[in-house]
C-alpha cells in the first residue's frame, strides 16, 4: 500500500499529532493541520460547551481537516454526537470496543480510526468498521493498551488488516523513527511526546523542561497515576512522585506516599498528587509532582518549535503520494485526493462515509 493512503484525511504528510490530552490546543490542532498533517484534539472528558468551544476555535483557524479522540473506557455517544454536529469528520477511539461507534460516525460522513495492541485486535476492529487502524507500541508515553513494541507491533498489524491502512504509535519523535515505521508498512506516524513541545502546545513549562531534559531510560510504565482514570497502564517520567513512591516499595493506592495531597492548583480547583491529569498553562503549585507522560522517544526530544517545524523536521520534505485505498465488493466509487488524480475504489458492502470536500486534502 503506497503511503498516501490517507490521503483521504485531509494530509499531505505522513504525521498525525496525538491527543496529547489538555497540551492537545486548538491552536496545536490546527497548526499541525495547517501544515499538511493530521491535528487532533483530546475531548474524552469534555463538557458539551468545551467541546464546541474547542473545535469551532481550530476551525477557525485552519481550513484542514482536524479530527477529535473520545477514550471508551466510558459511553461516548453524546460527545460522538456533539463533534459530529459540529462538522469534525475524523473520530479516533480508544481504550474500548470501537463496534457500536463505527455506524454513527459512518452515518456523519466521517471516517473511523481506533488504536489497538495486537494483531488480532486490529482484525476485531476492522470486522466492526473502523476504517484505519492505530497500531500503538509499549513505547508509546500517556495510556498504553498493549504489551507488544512498535517494532514488532506494527507489520505485524498490517499484515493482518491489509489493505486497510495502519497508523503507528509509539516511540516516534523525530524523521528517523518516522522513516521506521513507513518502512514496516504504516502510512502514516502517530507522534505525541514531540509536540509537547510545540509553541502551540498547552503544556505547562515546567512539564515541558522536564522533558527536554529527560533521556530515554527516564519513564515508567506503571498505574501510578490513577486519580480519574484507574486500572490504566500509562507510561510517564520519573518525576519526584514516582521516585518516592519507588522508594517506599511501591505500595498500592491507599498507602502511597502523600496519598491525597494537593499538590497544584487548576482554575481554583485542588489537584492533588497521583492525578491523571498533567500540568497545563496557568497551572499553580508543585507542577513537577504532577504526572508528566512521555513516550520512550523522549530522549530524541530538546527544543520548543513551532507545531509547523516539528512537521517540516519530521517529513524532511517526504509528501504523501496519490491516495490508495482497498478494493471491496460492492458499487464503484471515485473521489480525487490531495494530489487532484481520480482514484476509484470498490465500498465494502456496509455502509461507507461519503467523504466530503473538507476530506480530500485540499491546499489551505
């Protein structure tokens, strides 16, 4: 499959920036949109009038296709409804079964992407609709859902779902690792530790010196951080929580080290040690206590860029190519990609998202 399978995405480079949670800004969104990727923005714990607030701020400032993740460890379906009223054409899903998600967003015109962990998995997902997959590494930083590296993780995917396109995750943070996993077969990267770092991004500057003065041994994958998400691998820095909490033998919740402790302040509101939410801009207190998620391609990450450089660094040039996407039973199609040739292609006999303009990666 040529790399420019998703070019119905609305990208003309291989580079989709994560959900890097609350540093996942309108502003990062868009800029990496603008630059030709694939901008996304966290909205799984979002109240109504943040989630409109948040998307009808990136389209404002980019006319390119941006898309919205929505974690299924809860029901989504009225935040799946909210995004799609608001025009977001690009659903990722994680941490859940994707199946009863797949119809509405087809229904909406949008497309499916769901992350998974395994072979097997991704076949599950594809047998439920999802259109792309996200094949997510043990290196990945924030929640990891698998156990299996991206080295190993991602042909091994593709090999299972082809010619459905394959995303990958996980320990991508600069041209070589992006180069990597094209090269295993993914069409695209799913970075997230890098634009932490992005002048866009809403992280706090103490989150982001953290991480651009960590190396690659600095992160654990633990349950550590449990306060809103619980029983969820996620993998962080070794920040002064962890450590005191390594150092007292890793006791369980109830026991840790300053359990209940407030260690910051968000908005006026406490937020105490052992949170799942990281420290964003305008965050008060002891943000270094916070958790700070990194993926093990921290190591590869120093410099504060704009979102746009990132992707130019990424890419090094590298565009995608004429969109290509699998054959199926069913009625003919066509629809012209980025690159303006017609492309035809045969739906699978359930329904398909009719993909409108805003999805065909045109300039602007």
């Amino acid at each position: 499959m040529g790399d420019g399978a998703v070019g119905a995405l609305g990208m003309t480079v291989p580079v989709v920036q994560a959900p890097i949670g609350g540093a996942a800004t309108p502003q990062l969104a868009a800029a990496v949109s603008g630059a030709g990727g694939l901008g996304m923005l966290a909205l799984s714990w979002s109240d109504p009038a943040q989630i409109r607030s948040a998307i009808e701020r990136t389209g404002a400032l980019t006319s390119r296709t941006f898309g919205a993740n929505l974690v299924l460890d809860r029901p989504q379906f009225e935040r799946l409804e909210l995004c799609l009223a608001a025009g977001v054409r690009v659903i990722s899903t994680f941490w859940g079964d994707p199946a009863p998600y797949s119809a509405p967003i087809h229904a909406a015109g949008a497309l499916h992407l769901h992350t998974v962990a395994s072979a097997a998995e991704a076949r599950r997902a594809v047998a439920a609709g999802v259109d792309v997959v996200v094949a997510q590494g043990w290196e990945a930083g924030g929640h990891v859902w698998g156990e299996v590296g991206t080295l190993a993780l991602v042909p091994a995917v593709v090999d299972a779902v082809h010619p459905v396109p394959v995303i990958a995750a996980g320990g991508i943070a600069d041209r070589r690792g992006l180069a990597a996993v094209l090269a295993l077969g993914a069409v695209a990267g799913w970075i997230g530790t890098r634009f932490l770092l992005a002048e866009e991004s809403g992280a706090h500057p103490g989150y982001r010196a953290a991480v651009a003065a960590a190396a690659e041994t600095d992160t654990l994958l633990s349950e550590l951080f449990d306060g809103g998400w619980p029983d969820a691998p996620h993998r962080t820095l070794r920040n002064s929580t962890v450590r005191e909490w390594l150092a007292a033998g890793s006791p369980p919740p109830g026991s840790r080290p300053g359990e209940g402790e407030q260690v910051a302040v968000r908005r006026g509101e406490p937020q105490l040690r052992y949170s799942s939410d990281i420290p964003t801009t305008g965050v008060e207190g002891d943000v270094e206590a916070m958790v700070h998620y990194a993926g093990q391609g921290v190591g590869l990450v120093r410099d504060v860029k704009p979102a746009a450089e990132i992707v130019r660094e990424l890419v090094g040039g590298r565009r995608l190519r004429s969109v290509t996407l699998p054959r199926h039973e069913g009625r003919k199609a066509t629809f012209r990609p980025c690159g303006g040739r017609k492309v035809a292609f045969l739906p699978s006999p359930r329904p398909r998202p009719v993909l409108p303009s805003s999805l065909l990666g045109e300039s602007g």
